[in-house]
C-alpha cells in the first residue's frame, strides 16, 4: 500500500510540502518563527508528521503572479501543494473570472506533475458588494468541485477575519494567535493531503 511519510523512528525523509501563497503565506509582519508555515511545521511534528514546509508566500501577491512564478516555486520538487492566493485579487477587486483562469492555470500545472493539491479559498471584502462576493467565492467552490481529488478548505482565514482580537492593526493579517487558529483550522485537510503522498519503496 501507498502510505505517507511519517516520524516513527525510520530514515524516510521529510515530505516536502510547498506552501504557494501571498503574505498570509509569507508570515506578514509577524516573527520568523510565528509565520503560517513555521506553525505549520511544528503543528505536523506534533502529530507524527515528519514535513518540510516549504515557504513560497511572497507579500502582495495575486493569482496571477503565483502562475508566474510557479516553475520558480517547483525548483524544490515539491511532493505535496497548498495553494493560498486569492487575497489581493479581491482586495483589488480584480475581475473574477481572471482569479479563476490564474488558479485553473496553477491546479492544472501542479496535477499534470502529480502533486496532490489543497487548495484555500478566500472571500472577497464585503464593501465589494454582495454579487461580487458571491463570484469571487465561487471560483474556488466551482475549481474544487472540477477536480475531486484536490483538497479544498472554504475559507483560508476562517475564525480569524474580521476578529481583532486574532489580527494585527492593519485589520487584514493575522497575530501570531491568530495563525494558530488558521493551522488549527487547516490541520485536518493538510493531513488529508499528505495522505495522498506515497512513501518512496525501500530499496
């Protein structure tokens, strides 16, 4: 059977799993070690996960630059993907339907190299207006439901947005409590990614 790689006692070597995303990503404004992925790293230790997170959140960054960048971002040969960008598209209030040709484009690449996939929503900002909110989410709903066997979590920022008690002054990124909750949050769907993860064969 095809398992994943995990901490008991063996020398597999830690998957390596690519976190594609903007400044949520990137670990904004917070201390190296209290960023997304460093959590997230130690949250997957905890849980037996032997996982390196690789870190290729880039502040300001849109859908359509993670497509750009993407080769750049594979240079490490990822075996597992979260994809994390939406944010700044609809905080510029970009067109919809360009988010989702620009996350189509980087699901599709990463699937055509057989790396398993998450995929985090976002929501548009509610000044936006109703019906472009209901078209901003529905990108990642509609690219999700195309592609069974990508892992998909609604909302990247669920519990955290809109709480000041978890965001940083600006009101748009997370404290370090509030990136706990997220990797709270995320934990269960990560797992369920790297469960499509084969262990190398020995010998």
């Amino acid at each position: 059977m095809l398992r994943p790689a995990r901490a008991q006692g063996t020398s597999t070597a830690p998957v390596r799993l690519l976190a594609l995303g903007d400044s949520l990503t990137a670990g904004y404004g917070l201390p190296q070690d209290q960023g997304f992925v460093p959590q997230l790293q130690r949250a997957l230790a905890a849980r037996g996960r032997e996982v390196r997170v690789i870190n290729a959140g880039v502040s300001g960054d849109t859908t359509a630059g993670g497509l750009a960048r993407l080769d750049w971002a594979l240079a490490d040969n990822p075996q597992a993907a979260i994809v994390a960008l939406g944010g700044n598209d609809g905080l510029r209030g970009l067109p919809p339907a360009q988010s989702r040709a620009s996350l189509a484009g980087i699901l599709d690449r990463l699937a055509a190299r057989g790396i398993p996939t998450l995929l985090a929503g976002m929501l548009a900002p509610p000044n936006l207006g109703a019906d472009y909110g209901r078209e901003f989410a529905a990108v990642f709903e509609d690219l999700a439901r195309a592609r069974p066997g990508v892992v998909f979590l609604p909302f990247f920022l669920e519990g955290v947005a809109g709480d000041a008690a978890l965001n940083q002054p600006d009101g748009i990124h997370p404290n370090e409590k509030g990136v706990a909750e997220m990797v709270r949050r995320i934990l269960p769907a990560v797992e369920a990614l790297l469960e499509q993860v084969p262990r190398p064969s020995a010998g």
